[in-house]
C-alpha cells in the first residue's frame, strides 16, 4: 500500500508539502486512527487517487492534501465552543455537590449534550452517487447516529468524489498507530467500513447495501420493493443490477446471478464479470447454494415443521399470478420450521424459517400460502394473501452461503430480517 509506505518513510502526513505534520502522534498517548484512500475515475478517463484520515488529526480538521470533512470545519467549531462553556459548567456542579439535585443537573447536561449533537448533524449533506444529497434524518430517522458518524474515511471519500464528479473504482481503509485502547485495531491492519456508523451511510451514498465486495463479485442486501433485474418500461428500469453497474461499469448487463422477488428483500450474489457470473450459476444448478428465508405468516400455524413439494406453473392470463397444476406445473420442494408467535398490529403472527431446495417462482408465498403447503399467507403478500397496496411483504433472505468461485473458499453471509 503505497499510502502506508509514504507514512512509514517521511513520518509526516504533509508528506508532500513541508513535512510538519509528524505522524509521532499516531504513537503516543492518543494512539493510532484510520485512514482511507480511494481510487476514481475522472469523466474523462483520469486516475485519480483521494485520501482522508478519520475524524480529525491532532485537533485538526483540515490537513493539505487530503480530503476534508463533510461538515463545515469553521460552522462545527462554532457549535462546539458556544456550548462548551456550559456543558463544563454543569459538569463542575454535578462533580462538586454545588446543585441541590445533581439528577436534575444530570438531566439539564443530557439535554444540551442532545441539543448539541442535533446542531452538529444538521450541518452534515452526504452527496449520493445518483447525485442527490442525503442528511441524517433520511437515514437514520428520529434516532441520533452514533458520536462520529459522517467523519469515518469512507463517507468522507465518497461525499467528496460524488461532489466533483468522480467515479469510485476501489476502496481501503487501514489502521495506522498505536493499537487502540480494546485492542481491535492493529497498525497496518486493513478493516472494513463501521457497522453502526457507516454502514447506514454508504448504504444511501451508494444506493446499494454491500455485504460483501472484490474484485469479482458483490453480495447485496436488496431492500423490499426493489427490482432484481430490469422489468418491462422504462419505469422498472432502476433494479440492484443498474445500480451495481452505475458503480462497476464493466459489470455484465446480466450481473445478476439468481433473483429475489421484488418485494423480497435480503441477500443476493452478483458477478462482476461474465466467467464468474457462469461458474457460479453452475453452483445454482448443482444445487451447492444454500440459501434461507425468515418469513412472519398471517395468523398462528399449528405444526412446528414439515417439507413441502407442490407443482406450480404461471398462469399465463393473470401474470405474474402462479397457479397449482400437477401435470403441467414444475415441482418445487421447501423444508420449513415454526420459531415462534409473534403479535403484531393485526393480530397474531407466526416467524417461519425456510429452507428451499429448488428455486421457482414465489415458490416461498406459494408454499406458504396454499392449503396443500402450510395454509397461512405471508404478511403482506399481495397475490396470494390479505396484503393490500403499500404493504410490505415479509418475506426475507436471510441466509447464504457458496464457495467463491475463483479463491475455493467457503463463503456465508447473513442478514437480520427489518421485521
């Protein structure tokens, strides 16, 4: 990595101005911090090479040749020294015995710490690849984001590509210093981008939720109500696979390796090239996926388990409606279990786990739904059960696992069901 190396060798971050900026810092009672470099793409072709450090460096925000903060650095320092005052003054009080009620003091301190921070994010507005411009509210609603979050390196980076017109190729973030104080991080250690703070922003930045990403294949944790693969019209043109390919333009027009409804969310596997996209559609067909659901049906289902094995085929009037044919329907075949009884705003629900062991359309809602499988429509099913428009259909991949098709290993991913 030639950042690390540039680091090791002028111990400066300002490795290419005067070399004041020591990286001694990163050795000593503050400890080591993450960096960030990101490669683009120009309109025209360029390379270029960004970089970023999180948070600040030696109280500095802004350090010449590195990519600076989301928010404003001048109107963040304001907020914080207007304030500052005031939360030691409290804090003085509470620690002295100075307060007839150190709760109420307590109290009055929690609040302006809240009124602070919701000052301090309202100054953050992430740039998005599709070139709209997300603040925190949209994507972490009512809830204030964790202390930090939007000055790790990696919205820095994107935020700062997507706002001059760069196209993203390739990402790593590293650990430069002494470890940390929970011994998580390590010195030259490359990590991935933060769950409880990034992962939400890049989430919206990329208009994709990457799980897992190389070289050669992504898997996605689809949202409900998006497309796998683009529909008929140009209405249903925005799916998983145009925005993987707004990020890899190299990507096959069929990137995608197997589908998920659109009102399914959860994981899916996409190949970036054309040869890894065969060699692991062999895998589908060699049934060497494993692949499983978590689903809330309507009402209480009263076995614990069962296998299901029904044929379906289209209905070829009432598309994309499946219907039940045992002579001209493909057989499908779906091992299930009850986890519990769930009570929801409608009344009593039951959480399934599916295993399918083939792969046909709705075979999940169709298995679920008809008298001959279990009986009990999934929650929010449009076709096949009482959900009704703006529904959602809980219904979700939650599992997946595949050997990479390039490496030998074993892959295996999960994914929490959002219900």
């Amino acid at each position: 990595m030639l950042l690390q190396e540039a680091l090791d060798f002028h111990k400066a971050l300002d490795y290419e101005g005067e070399k004041l900026i020591s990286t001694d810092y990163l050795f000593g009672k503050a400890r080591g911090q993450m960096f960030g470099i990101l490669v683009c793409e120009d309109k025209d072709g360029n390379e270029v090479t960004l970089k970023a450090f999180s948070g600040q460096y030696d109280g500095a925000w802004l350090i010449p040749g590195w990519v600076g903060p989301v928010a404003d650095p001048s109107s963040f320092d304001q907020i914080v020294r207007k304030n500052d005052v005031l939360l030691h003054e409290l804090t003085d009080k509470i620690t002295s015995g100075q307060g007839t009620d150190s709760f109420v003091l307590g109290q009055q301190r929690k609040a302006l710490s809240q009124s602070v921070l919701q000052e301090l994010y309202s100054l953050y507005r992430f740039r998005c690849i599709d070139g709209s411009t997300k603040i925190f509210s949209e994507i972490f609603g009512s809830k204030l984001p964790p202390t930090g979050t939007g000055d790790c390196c990696a919205p820095k980076l994107l935020n700062w590509a997507f706002s001059h017109d760069l196209r993203p190729i390739s990402m790593a973030e590293f650990y430069y210093g002494l470890s940390n104080r929970s011994g998580l991080r390590e010195h030259k250690a490359f990590y991935g981008p933060c769950d409880d703070k990034c992962q939400p922003l890049l989430k919206h930045m990329l208009a994709l939720d990457i799980v897992y990403c190389d070289a050669t294949l992504l898997v996605v944790n689809k949202e409900g109500g998006l497309l796998s693969v683009p529909g008929k019209g140009e209405a249903k043109q925005d799916c998983v696979e145009s925005r993987v390919r707004r990020l890899f333009p190299t990507a096959p027009t069929q990137c995608a390796v197997h589908r998920l409804d659109m009102d399914t969310s959860g994981l899916l596997i996409i190949a970036l090239d054309k040869e890894t996209h065969r060699l692991l559609s062999i895998q589908f067909m060699l049934k060497e996926v494993e692949k499983e659901y978590v689903a809330l049906l309507e009402g209480v289902v009263r076995q614990e388990r069962g296998e299901i094995s029904l044929p379906f085929r289209l209905d070829v009037d009432h598309r994309p409606y499946q219907i039940f044919d045992e002579e001209q329907g493909k057989w499908g075949t779906t091992l299930w279990n009850k986890l519990r009884v769930e009570s929801s705003d409608s009344g009593l629900v039951t959480r399934v786990h599916f295993t399918p062991l083939t792969g046909r359309t709705h075979q999940l809602r169709l298995h679920s739904s008809h008298p001959k499988g279990i009986g009990h429509a999934i929650v929010g099913d449009r076709l096949y059960g009482t959900g009704e428009e703006g529904d959602r259909l809980c219904l979700h991949a939650s599992f997946l696992a595949f050997t990479h098709p390039h490496t030998g290993e074993r892959l295996s991913f999960t994914s929490q069901a959002p219900f």
